[in-house]
C-alpha cells in the first residue's frame, strides 16, 4: 500500500493524481479505514484469522481487466469511479495486480490509495469513496462480507441523510 492527497486534475482518473503529499496507515486508521499487509507467507493464513475475528463469513472473487469484462470493462471502471458510499464495510484482499481507491479524509479531501497484492483495505460503512484500475487496467481480489454482500453503492450527495453515513460520521468526532 501507498497513500498520498490526490491532486484534484481531471486527467485519466487511471493516472497516480499523486499531489506529492504522503498518507500513512495511521492517516487512514483515524478515518476508521484498516489496512494489513499480510505478505506471501501465511497470507491466507492471516486472512482466515482476521476474517474469524471480524465475523466475515462470505467471500466472492472479481477480476476488473479488459479481459474478463470485454465490453463493458470501460462502463464497469467509470461506474466504479463514482463518489458514493455501502451500508456495510467494503473488505478487499488483493490477490494480484494494482488499483486505486480513493476515500474522503475529515476535510472531504481525498486521499489515493494504491494496493497492491498481498493488502487488505477494509473501508468503514458509511465512507465516501470510489475505486478505479491504474494504468496496468488488472486487478484480482477476494472480495469479503458479513453475511449477505450489501454491494448497493449510494451515491453522494443522496447518501448525505443516511443512517449510516450519519453514524459513521459520529464515530469521526470521537477519535
Ligand atoms: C468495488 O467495489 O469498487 C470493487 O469491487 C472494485 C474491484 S475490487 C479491487
Ligand atoms: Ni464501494
């Protein structure tokens, strides 16, 4: 992983948008987004712990490439891109490639996020974000959920009054 401000050009949202300023896993904690390296040894492993400790249950895999999507890979990568949020964690381990998910920081700044394989990023209910492939267009992941995957993406500013955008919220000005 590797975090820094996006800086707000509107060139090829594929593009790093790096404005030169990094973010730390600490940066990403205080906005509640977790991130674990499990490495190549005992990933799989670490992630059957972590996913007993944190109740998740069930699991689907995507690949997001020209490839696997033909057509609509272009559609399916600017969708992905829209600012909105889910009324559960948003869990990704990536098995292979790269990719970039943005969240909002406390100023409504974002913040890029780079994984690459071997990372898990769990984004909190409620927090506004989207994700696009990088230039190499190829990422693999396992994605994760509680119980039954609550994939509805609400975009923002519809989101603004949800229940969980307003809890998550809460839980900003107590950390
Ligand atoms: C999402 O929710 O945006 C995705 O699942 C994108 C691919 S997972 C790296
Ligand atoms: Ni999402």
């Amino acid at each position: 992983m590797r975090a820094w401000l996006f800086d707000n050009t509107t060139t090829d949202q594929r593009e790093p948008h790096d404005s030169g300023v990094p973010q730390t896993a600490d940066d990403l904690a205080a906005i509640g987004v977790l991130y674990w390296h499990l490495g190549d040894e005992n990933a799989l492993d670490r992630l059957e712990e972590i996913a007993k400790e944190r109740n998740y249950k069930n699991r689907d895999q995507i690949v997001v490439s020209k490839e696997a999507m033909g057509d609509i890979y272009e559609t399916k990568v600017k969708s992905f891109f829209e600012e909105h949020l889910h009324e559960d964690e948003e869990i990704r381990f990536i098995l292979d490639g790269t990719g970039f998910f943005d969240v909002r920081d406390k100023q409504d700044r974002w913040i890029r996020i780079q994984i690459y394989k071997g990372d898990l990023l769990v984004l909190p209910a409620g927090i506004y974000h989207r994700f696009t492939t990088d230039a190499s267009n190829y990422i693999k992941a396992t994605r994760l959920f509680k119980e039954e995957p609550k994939w509805t993406p609400i975009n923002r500013p519809a989101a603004d009054e949800n229940s969980f955008r307003v809890d998550y919220l809460r839980t900003l000005r107590v950390r």
